[in-house]
C-alpha cells in the first residue's frame, strides 16, 4: 500500500531547518539585554516558529479557509490575554516600594 504525502520531504526539512534557526535566533536574542525589548522579541520569534509548525506540520495551508479563520481567531484571543497580561506586570509598583 503506497501513501502519498501532501508535501515533499525536502520541503519539511527546510521548515525543520528553519525552526532550528529560529531557535538560535531565540538563543541569541537571551544572551543580549533588550530590557523590555527581550519578550517582545522572544514572542516575535516564538510565533513565527508556531506559525511554521502549525501551517506546515499540521497542515493547516491545506485545509478550508474557515478553519484557518477560527486558528487565526484563537490565536487573536490569545494574543491579547497576553498583551493585557504584560500591561497588568509592567504597571504593578515595585515590590517594597
């Protein structure tokens, strides 16, 4: 019984390739002090990588737009639960103050 991939393997191991970049990317970025600039960074990064697996590994480019819709909606929500998280940390007065 034969099976029949959607993608190339050559096309999944240059995403591979480019999740281990991305990760020295995010290794890279820690080692220098951005102040705030460090998580904005790190999340930029971090979302890349989860847009390759999730477009890619789980094949999410080859399904119905609706179903991309409610991934990119999610993700919206997401995004600003953690947005308001950062704002509620940032304004917090400094412990012994």
């Amino acid at each position: 019984m034969t099976h029949k991939h959607i993608m190339p393997f050559g096309l999944l191991a240059k995403i591979w390739l480019a999740l281990l970049v991305l990760t020295g990317v995010t290794v890279g970025v820690a080692s220098f002090d951005l102040g705030f600039l460090n998580v904005l960074a790190a999340m930029s990064v971090a979302s890349a990588k989860a847009l390759l697996v999730i477009l890619f590994f789980m094949h999410l480019k080859y399904e119905n737009r609706v179903l991309g819709a409610f991934v990119i909606l999610v993700f919206v929500i997401l995004a600003i639960f953690i947005g308001l998280t950062f704002f509620d940390v940032a304004w917090r007065p400094e412990a012994g103050a």
